[in-house]
C-alpha cells in the first residue's frame, strides 16, 4: 500500500483543499507506486506562506544557539534514519543505494554544520573612529524564504536551502520537486520532532507553475531561493523581482573537462567517466563535454569507451554501477539527443539505447568527433551522455570550454602546473577543479556558476549560503 503524505502548514500535516493527488512511482519499477501527494494549488501556498510569516519574528528573535541546537538535532535525528531515507530516496529517485546514502549523509552534515554555525550568526564589533561611538554590524533574518527545488539531489538541495534559511531566523515554505518529495516530508518530520515551532517550516507539493509560481511572486515572501532548469529560474527571476525579493538561482550546466596532451589518460578517463556517468548523468555538474587534445584523442576515446561498457544496471536498491533515468520523459529526451547528435555527424561510439528491461533504463553513450557547435555540445542532455570534442592546442580547449551559454563547473586534467593556471584564470565556471571530476561538492565552501547556470550575486554552502538569508545593519552608537 503506497504511503498517503500530506502537506506541512503550520506544524500540522493537512490535505490540499484540491482534495486532489498525484502518486510517485518507481523509475527502475515504474508499476510500483511509492506514495501519493496533495496536488495543491494557489491558495494551499498563500496558507502556508502566512503561516510563515505569522512565525517568523518569533523564530528571527530565538536565540541563535536555539536554532543551532534544533538544526544540530534534526542532523542526529536523520542519522538515525538514514536507511530508510536511503530507501525512500532510491525508491522515488532511482539512484543506487551508494549514490543516495551518499546524498542523505550530505544532507545529515550540513544540519550539523549550520546548526554548529548558528551561534556566531549575529554581527561583529569594530573599531570606530570616534573615540565614543560603538561601531558595530548586526545581522538579521530576512522574514519568509521560498525555496524551489529539483527532483536530481532531492534531499541535499532542499538542506542546503532549508538548513542556513532556519540558522539565520528565517521562516521557510518549500514546494519539492514532484517526482520526488518524499525526503523533504521526512525532513519535516524530523525537525518538527527535533523541535521546530509551528508555522516555522512549511512544505507544500503540487504543480509547478501554480505553487511554485504563487511562491515565487508573492509579497509576504522576502527571497527566493531556486535550483532548476534555467527555462523556469529565468521565469522565477521575472516573478520574484517584481516586488524586488531577494533571488538565488540555480540553474542548469554543460561542463567540460579538458584533457590536455600532459595529461595521463587513464586517469582522464576515470575522472571523465565518474563525472559523467555517476547519477545517471543526472547532476547540473556531470561532465557532459570531454575536450580532448588530438594526440591523445584516440587513446582517450577508447578508455572512456571501456569505462561505459563495464557499467551494469540495476534496481539502485541492488546497488548497480547505474540506475535508471529518474522518469520516462527523462529517458525519452536523453534517447532524442542520441538521435539529432547522430543527424549533425558525430559518432557513436557506444551506448545511446534504452534497456530491454522494465524501468527507464538507458545505456551510458559516448559521441567522437563533437563538433562544439553542434546541439550536442551546445545543451544540457541531463543523461549518461559525453560528447568528445578534439583540439589541437591549449588555447582552443580553454576556448570550446568557455563557449556555451552556462558555466556552472569545469575541470582538467593535466601534469602541467601552467595550464592548471591559466584554467582557473580563464575559465568561465563558478567551480573549477584540477585532475578531478566536475561533480561533487564540499558543504562549507561556496556553490554558484556562471552566466546561464546562476545568478552570479548570490553562492549557495558555507558562509555564503548565511549572507544569501540574512541582511546586515551598521551601527553607529554614540
Ligand atoms: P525544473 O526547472 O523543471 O523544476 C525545478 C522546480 O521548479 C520544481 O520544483 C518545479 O516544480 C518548479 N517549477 C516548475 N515550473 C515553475 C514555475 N513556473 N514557477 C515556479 N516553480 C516552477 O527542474 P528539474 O527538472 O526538477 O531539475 C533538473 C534541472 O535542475 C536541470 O536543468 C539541472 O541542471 C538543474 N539543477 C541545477 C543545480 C544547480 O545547483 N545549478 C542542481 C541540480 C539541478
């Protein structure tokens, strides 16, 4: 019997005044039905964001430690599940069991982190120049933040959101993403039995445009944090402006890793394959784009090629090396994009099919001969789907890299300390790693991209994730 989950307002879990739902199923099982949710609309999130506001001075003026101290158990609380988060993420989500304990684990530490963190929140002291002013900075909470978010990480982004909201006094309403929200009922859940007062968090499903839409416009909402595609952020941005909210955007990737001809190709080839092809390519930073230089184009060609064809399927509760696309329309695109890089001539050098098996499985595919024009090298794919570009010099693989509209990650792979310079100079992403793949991220240093992946004013994580809820007042005390 599939589980029957509910909104979260004002600490109470209610149905949608809809009275309608919509169910999740599994994407390695697709018959299988995990849950079903209130299909909301306008007027379930207009509720949830007074809801919000009613709580939020009350919450802005408890004492930081306090947060701390709620957000620190609500970590410890979801330690205590983390098996069976694991099992609810796999389930809703498709990754394999050692991709999703990986993601519950981040979400657990960052509870940890910024509950740790909520006790230095508050301004610093400094000297003034008048021998009897007191000079000093005080941060204060926003009010109501909204937050947006994907179905790709569908725990650890609504923490990073919801963790430094809540540390810096915030009052949060979340809308998750459809095909998966069951992490963020169950993160509800925990920091409502960790303490969290009525009216603090609220969380409401249902369609984007509507929900999400009321959200992102409305006057009692202060800031807007979103992760998504670039399509709706572009939307939310227009929305949450109008009335001058503050915005964070998150939006989508084309990440190249350039393969200089220093480099040692088995190792780029490892490095290229994880970014590639871990999470079913399903990450905004999966290196969808190799630029390789021509002398060891070949080489490197048939190692990644290699690394692709030794991936196995499977239910992610089995722990497979992949699992499958997270819905059909997913797989389906994926299959479309194998199909025009085909029409613009590059070459298939492995994969590119859907499974004969139930589930929305799909082969992991590797195109040569990319030309950095074509579609292929131009979108994001969001699938297990690396375009190999050659170039016959450093300077045209810092060019291709930086020749596409995003530039949220980007690597390389070299044995050259010069050309590991130059990269981190000259190339246009907001994360960038030498001899490492463009995925995986550090909790406690700042996340953002460039041009089409972000609103480059505000980083997401560590500190930066803090000044993004939270407005600062000098004072000058005489
Ligand atoms: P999406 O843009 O379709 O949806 C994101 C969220 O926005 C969902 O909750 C959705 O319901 C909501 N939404 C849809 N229409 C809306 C509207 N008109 N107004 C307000 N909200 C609306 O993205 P997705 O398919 O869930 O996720 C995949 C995308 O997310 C990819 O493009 C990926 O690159 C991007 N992503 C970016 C990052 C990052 O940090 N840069 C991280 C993960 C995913």
């Amino acid at each position: 019997m599939a589980d029957q989950r509910l909104n979260y307002v004002n600490g109470e879990w209610t149905e949608s005044r809809t009275g309608e739902t919509f169910e999740t199923t599994d994407p390695a099982s697709p018959e299988e039905v995990i849950a079903t949710y209130p299909q909301s609309d306008a007027e379930d999130a207009e509720q949830a964001i007074e809801a919000a506001r009613d709580a939020s001075d009350d919450w802005g003026s408890t004492p930081g430690p306090e947060r701390g101290r709620i957000l620190a158990k609500t970590g410890s609380i979801l330690d205590e599940r983390k098996d069976e988060l694991t099992e609810l993420l796999v389930r809703e989500e498709g990754k394999t069991r050692s991709e999703a304990g990986g993601e519950v684990q981040r979400a657990i530490d960052i509870f940890h982190y910024y509950g740790s963190k909520a006790s230095d929140i508050g301004g610093t002291v400094k000297s003034s120049s008048a021998r009897d002013t007191n000079l000093y900075t005080k941060t204060e909470p926003l009010g109501v933040a909204g937050l947006i978010t994907p179905w790709n990480y569908p725990i650890a982004i609504p923490a990073w959101k919801i963790a430094p909201a809540l540390a810096a006094g915030n009052a949060v309403v979340i809308k998750p993403a459809s095909l998966a929200p069951g992490v963020v009922h169950e993160m509800a859940d925990a920091l409502e039995e960790a303490g969290l007062p009525a009216g603090v968090l609220n969380v409401v499903t249902g369609p984007g445009s509507e929900v999400g839409g009321t959200i992102a416009s409305h006057e009692a909402v202060d800031a807007i944090s979103f992760t998504g595609s670039t399509a709706v952020g572009n939307t939310v941005y227009d929305a949450a402006t109008e009335d001058g909210k503050r915005v964070q955007l998150e939006m989508g990737g084309k990440n190249p890793t350039v393969v200089s001809d220093s480099a040692n190709v088995e190792e780029a080839a490892d490095i290229v394959a994880n970014g590639a092809f871990g999470v079913t390519g399903q990450a905004c930073t999966a290196a969808s784009r190799a630029i390789v230089h021509e002398d060891v184009y070949d080489e490197f060609v048939d190692a990644v090629v290699d690394r692709a064809d030794a991936i196995d399927h499977g239910h992610g509760l089995d722990d497979p090396g992949m699992g499958p696309h997270v819905s059909e329309s997913e797989l389906e695109s994926t299959l479309e994009y194998v199909d025009i890089a085909q029409e613009e001539g590059a070459t298939l050098e492995c994969g590119g099919s859907a499974l004969d098996r139930e589930g929305y499985f799909v082969e992991p595919a590797v195109f040569s001969d990319v030309d950095s024009e074509m579609r292929i090298a131009q979108e994001e794919v969001f699938g297990p789907v690396l375009a190999i570009i050659p170039v016959s010099s450093y300077d045209e693989a810092i060019h291709v890299a930086n020749d596409v509209d995003y530039g949220l990650s980007a690597s390389v792979v070299t044995d050259d300390h010069t050309e590991a310079n130059r990269f981190v100079e000259e190339v246009d992403a907001g994360v960038v790693k030498i001899n490492e793949k463009t995925t995986g991220l550090e909790l406690h240093v700042p996340f953002g991209g460039m041009k089409a992946s972000s609103s480059e004013t505000y980083r997401e994580q560590g500190d930066a994730g803090l000044d993004f809820y939270s407005i600062t007042k000098t004072v000058y005390d005489n």
